[in-house]
C-alpha cells in the first residue's frame, strides 16, 4: 500500500480530524492512567525495599536498575547454594531481573505465582468483596493457576496492579535466532491469553508464531516471547494516543534484548501500539536485533525509518479490515504518533497480511501475515511475500545490515 503526498489544505484537514479525535477522546473516557498500589503492603515493593537493605558475604547487592551485562557478571560470580537463597528470598525481584539466568528467573516466578495464587485465594476467602471484585479474584486465581502449569517457561511476572507478564517458547538458552512478540492496549494479566481465538492474545500470538517458525525453518533453533511486561493503555483513549506508556515500555524493551543470553539474532513483532514502543526503543535497541515488523500499526513515532534511528530492518503490514488504517497518521502536540509505516514515504518494507482478518487477526495460524512473520524471525528472507505485485519488500536485503 502507497500513500501519495498531501496538500497543505488536506494535511491541514487531517490535522483538524486529529485535534477533533482528541478533544472526543479528552471528553468521554478522561485520562486512561493505570493506578498501581505502592504502598508498604505491595510485596513488589516491600522485595524491593528488602533487597536495597540485603548483604550477601557482607557485600550489598547490586541495584535493580544496574545493566544487564553487570547483574549477569554478579549472579555467574554465585554459587548454586547464593542463588537458590536468593531466589527464595526475593522472587519477585530475581524474576523480573534482566541480567538474571533464564532458569532462575522461570524457578523465581514459580515461586511468585504461588504466593500471590495463595494471597489471593486468601482474599477471596475472607475479604468483603462486591460481586466484581469477586469475580476478579477468581479470575486472577485461575490465571495464577493456569501461568504455573509446569510446562510454562514465565520469564517476567508482576501482579501488582493490572499485571505484567512474559513467557518463553522454545528453549532460549540454546536458541540462534530469537522473536519477541510486542502487544497493544489492554495487554494484562488478565487478557495474557485467552481459550476462544487464542493468537489474538499475547500468549496465543507467541505460540502461533513460534509453531509458524519451526515449520518455516525445522534445523533453527528458535525462542519466542510472549512480552506483557510493560504497563499498556487501558482501551482506545487518550493514553493510547500519546507516547507516554510506550516511553516507559521501551525502556524496558531495550532492557529485555540487552539481557538475553548467548549471541542469537532478535527480531521484534509488534502490533498495533505495540508498534510505538518498538518506534521509540528502536534507537536504544542492540546491534542484535536485527528486525522490527509491525502489524496494524497507529505509527512508530517517527516521520521514516531513518528517524527511527536503527540498524534494523523494518517491516509493516495491514490487512484490509483493519479499522487502524481510518486513524490519522499525525502527530500534533503530544497526539498520534506519527507517520503510516505503510505508507511509501515512511520506507518500511511492505509485506503481506493476506489471510488476517480485522485488528487482531495478524498471527492467527496459517494465514500469510504469520508465515511472512515466521520467516522474518528465521531470517528466511527470501520466503517472505511483499504486498505489492513485485519483489519490492525483499530488494537488497542480502548483505544488508539494515532497512
């Protein structure tokens, strides 16, 4: 799909259209924060605060924030013995560490997800609860439940407030090429996965893709992350049409592809605002990554690749369905984000969504949107199917480093 320039009377109108959205937005769903408790009670917090005061050998630990190259140095310094205290002792914080062993952290949040299954079966038993309330504490225990199944790899997991969580497909130690898998709005705890149209969840996303990629290349090893782990928009308001959660994603992004062990190759999937963080971690993102895709992106937060600022490859696509294509591509004082990636002058490599239906349909298992997905995250470039009539999307890409 192209998109021809605009005139200054219609970029005029479509900046009128966007400060019109805004203004609806502002007037009928308020501002879209996600309020989380912080408080002395909040076990994210009070193993926070334990960790800060803690000793090991009469050293303190390192900071929570330190890079990930360093926290890997301390904990490969450890014994077995120092590191199953330490996981033990604070769970919550090991499991969210990036830095931390892959298997420590699946070991950690294990742990985490039984104490809060307990906390919250606890509260459900005994705290004076209306009928949401209740039948959000069985939610969470149900999903508490489902996440310690125990052939779930949980690499992140936090239940404060509306939750966070990541999951591991594949085995991600021993893997050569690795996707991460960057979801939208309304991503969490609760909406992780979901038994009915699994792939238009972030767990059901991860998994197609993953199947998708085995079968695109058998002899690679390959990982998939399910990547829940940042705080998303609550619905389509006005969080949604500025950057300010997708700033605070993209940090952690960038913190998560840091830290991943060995030397694969990363390829990020992002979808709908999910692709705004991805824009805004682009510069911050290691040379290992070596691909960014889109689907049903609102913009990337920047005018074209090269504003991206990446070595990366960069991929868009959108099916015909999708009701992202009628919000307006601006960007104007604080609002939208940016320039369509599907548009020619934005310079993304077109590729093809056929099969995918409406927003959500992009990973959904054999249509051509995930298989062009998988070879992406295979680097089986030349199986991957351009949206226009040529070869366009895969020109170049031999002996490329970047878009």
């Amino acid at each position: 799909m192209t998109a021809s320039v605009s005139s200054p009377a219609t970029a005029f109108r479509r900046t009128l259209l966007a400060l019109a959205i805004v203004l609806l937005m502002l007037a009928t769903t308020g501002w879209t924060t996600v309020r989380r408790p912080d408080g002395p009670r909040d076990p994210v917090a009070a193993e926070l605060a334990g960790w800060r005061e803690a000793r090991l050998d009469g050293r303190p630990l390192p900071g929570t924030g330190a890079p990930p190259p360093r926290l890997a140095a301390f904990f490969a310094s450890l014994s077995a013995t120092s590191r199953a205290r330490l996981t033990d002792r604070f769970p919550l914080v090991v499991g969210n560490l990036n830095g931390a062993p892959a298997a420590l952290r699946y070991r950690a949040n294990r742990i985490s997800l039984a104490r809060a299954l307990t906390r919250e079966r606890t509260r459900a038993a005994t705290a004076r609860l209306s009928a949401t309330g209740r039948d959000h504490a069985l939610r969470r225990i149900e999903r508490f439940a489902e996440l310690m199944r125990p052939e779930r790899r949980i690499l992140a997991f936090d239940p404060s407030g509306r939750g966070r969580v990541a999951e591991v497909f594949g085995d991600l130690d021993r893997a050569e090429r690795v996707s991460v898998v960057v979801p939208g709005v309304d991503t969490h705890l609760l909406t992780f996965q979901r038994s009915e149209r699994p792939w238009t969840a972030a767990a059901g996303m991860a998994r197609s893709l993953y199947d998708a990629e085995r079968a695109a290349s058998p002899g690679t090893r390959t990982a998939v992350i399910a990547w829940a782990d940042y705080t998303t928009p609550a619905g389509v308001g006005v969080d949604s049409a500025t950057g300010r959660l997708a700033e605070g994603g993209a940090v952690r992004l960038a913190a998560l592809t840091e830290a991943l062990p060995g030397r694969s190759g990363v390829a990020l999937f992002c979808h709908s605002y999910g692709s705004v963080v991805c824009g805004i971690a682009a510069r911050r993102l290691p040379a290992r990554v070596t691909d960014i895709a889109v689907a049903g992106s609102p913009g990337m937060r920047a005018e074209n690749v090269a504003g991206l600022r990446s070595r990366a490859r960069v991929w868009a696509m959108r099916d015909r369905d999708d009701w992202i294509e009628d919000v307006p591509h601006l960007a104007v004082g604080g609002f939208g984000h940016g320039e369509d990636p599907m548009a020619r002058e934005f310079g993304a490599r077109v590729i093809s969504a056929a099969g995918a239906i409406g927003h959500s349909g992009y990973f959904e298992p054999g249509t051509e949107s995930v298989v062009n997905f998988a070879a992406i995250g295979v680097g089986a470039y030349d199986g991957v199917s351009c949206a226009g009539e040529d070869d366009g999307c895969r020109r170049g890409i031999h002996g490329e480093a970047a878009a």
